[in-house]
C-alpha cells in the first residue's frame, strides 16, 4: 500500500493503478493486496474499483486502523465523485470508517486528516462542521506539531479567517526557521496554501514573513519571486530567485514545480516584451506540464508558435 502511495504521490496514478491490480492478482485473500489495489484505484479516479477492492479487504480485516482508513476514503472519494441520493449512504459509511480507523488508532494523523477535510469541506446538512475540523486539527497539532500546523493553516484558509492565518503563521515561524533546506513539506504546504490566498494583501504579508524566516529556503524564494511577478514587483530580483531555482536540485511536483518556476519567468518577460525568452519559458513548462496554459496577455504571434 505504500508503495502504491508514492507512485501516486509522484503522479504516476497509471502505475499506481498497474502495481496494485498486480499485487491483488498474486495475493487475491490478502487484505494489504486489496488495500494496494483501493489506493490505486483511488490514484486513478476509478472508485466504482476502489470501493470493490475496500469492500473485500475490510471484510477480511475489519479491525485495522490503516485499512479502515481506506475504505472510508475509497467510500467518501465515489461519493464525492458521484454526487446523487444513494451518494449521502457512502458519506455515512465512510466517514463512520474514518472515525473508526481514529478510535482503533488515535495516533492515525492521516485518517485525522481525512476527517478534518471532509468537516471542512461537507455542508452542514452531510455532517460539516468548521469547529469540529478545528478540533481535528489541534489534536494533529498535539501529536506532530508540523503537520498539526499546516492542519491548523487549511482550517484558517477555508474560514477566510485573517487573524487566525496570521496566528498559525506566527506559531510556525520557529519551526520553519529550524527546518533543514532539504526538507520541503511544513514550508511547501504553507507557502502553497498562503500563495492562493484571495486577500492579496495579506497573501503578500504572509508570503514575505515566511520567506523573511527562510530567504534562503528554494521553496521560499519561488514564492516570494512567485508573487513579484503576479505583482508586477521587482522584476530583477524576481528573476534572480526563479533562475536560482531552476539551477538547483530538481523537484517534483509539489507546492513549487520547475514548469511552474518557467511559467513565471514567461509572464516576467512578456511584461517586458522580451518575446524571444518568454517564449522560451513558455515552452519548456508546456513540455513539463501541458496543464498550464501561457498568460492571458500572451501575445498571438507567440501563442501560435508555442
């Protein structure tokens, strides 16, 4: 199950699909097998699989935490996939599932996690409850004070709450001030949420104390520079941070991508109507994300060539 995990996490859902009907063809009665082909199947969008596969494996292991977890994600995924009247039946049963997975394992941060977004994210009516995903999210915190931080962040965003970003923000500067720069993950998932924030004003306050903590964090610096070129702000500098970052090590994905970093600088020179470099940033990110798409004010003799 892990390991179909990664391959998900890297973005390899196909893999991650194919590796877990393997695992379930060579063990079919073992539960951790069927686990692996729920999570795969969840990578791959296919739930109407990903609930079979849940389905059997927790009828052969119904008291574990991890594989309970499962189901109630393999369940509450196909009904938020599928949004119709018999859908409310697999909220029910996947969230019980969920709880169930926290009263076998307190300690189970994920199965916290997947309660906390769904109080969050549900409407009052299906079970949503914003004080309730606050609770989830201190009892991540008291558990694992980096992780509980970033739940605290997501609560803080969805409630548009200003001063609570700005406190959870202040509670994390030590923490992300003591992280090594190879670890990503508190600062990656701060600085992604606070980036998408709708106040810009405060998105620019949060932004420039966490890169202030860390200037010379790479994911700090890619969204400072992010910002500066959304802003229209300090051009060189901007430039310097994204050319900084695409020089260093390579990442994956994440909060801060190398296509995203060559978006940027596209959008940097086009305002500058250096057509020749944005064009070739453009370039590169369509190659590394085809998903992207230039800026709106891209001129046509460019799009057309891209």
């Amino acid at each position: 199950m892990d390991s179909v995990r990664r391959l998900a996490d890297a973005g390899l859902s196909a893999q991650a699909l194919g590796y877990g009907r393997r695992v379930s063809r060579e063990r079919p009665d073992a539960p951790h097998a069927l686990a692996a082909l729920a999570v795969g199947a969840m990578a791959a969008r296919d739930y109407d699989a990903a609930v079979d596969a849940a389905d059997a494996m927790l009828a052969r292991a119904p008291d574990v935490s991890a594989y309970q977890l499962v189901f109630g994600q393999a369940y509450l995924s196909h009904a938020r996939e599928h949004p119709s009247l018999g859908a409310i039946a697999k909220v029910k049963k996947g969230r019980a599932a969920v709880e169930r997975a926290i009263e076998l394992d307190p300690d189970n941060l994920e199965a916290r996690h997947t309660l906390m977004q769904f109080l969050l994210q549900a409407p009052g009516i299906a079970g949503g409850s914003r004080d309730g995903a606050r609770r989830q999210a201190r009892e991540i915190e008291g558990r694992d004070r980096a992780r509980g931080l970033g739940a605290r962040l997501e609560v803080a965003a969805a409630g548009k709450d200003a001063e609570e970003l700005r406190r959870v923000v202040a509670d994390a500067l030590p923490v992300v001030a003591a992280v090594p720069d190879t670890a990503t993950g508190l600062i990656g998932a701060f600085l992604g949420v606070v980036g998408n924030l709708g106040d810009e004003t405060l998105r620019e306050e949060l932004t420039a104390r966490l890169h202030a903590a860390r200037p010379g964090h790479p994911i700090a610096a890619y969204h400072r520079a992010r910002l500066w070129v959304m802003d229209g702000e300090r051009p060189a500098e901007a430039e310097r941070l994204l050319q900084a970052y695409l020089e260093g090590p390579e990442r994956r994905g994440g909060a801060a991508s190398r296509a995203g970093a060559h978006w940027r600088l596209g959008q940097l020179y086009e305002r500058q109507d250096r057509d020749d470099r944005a064009e070739e940033h453009y370039r590169v990110a369509a190659a590394l994300a085809p998903r992207l798409r230039p800026g709106r004010k891209l001129p046509a003799r460019l799009e057309r060539q891209i």
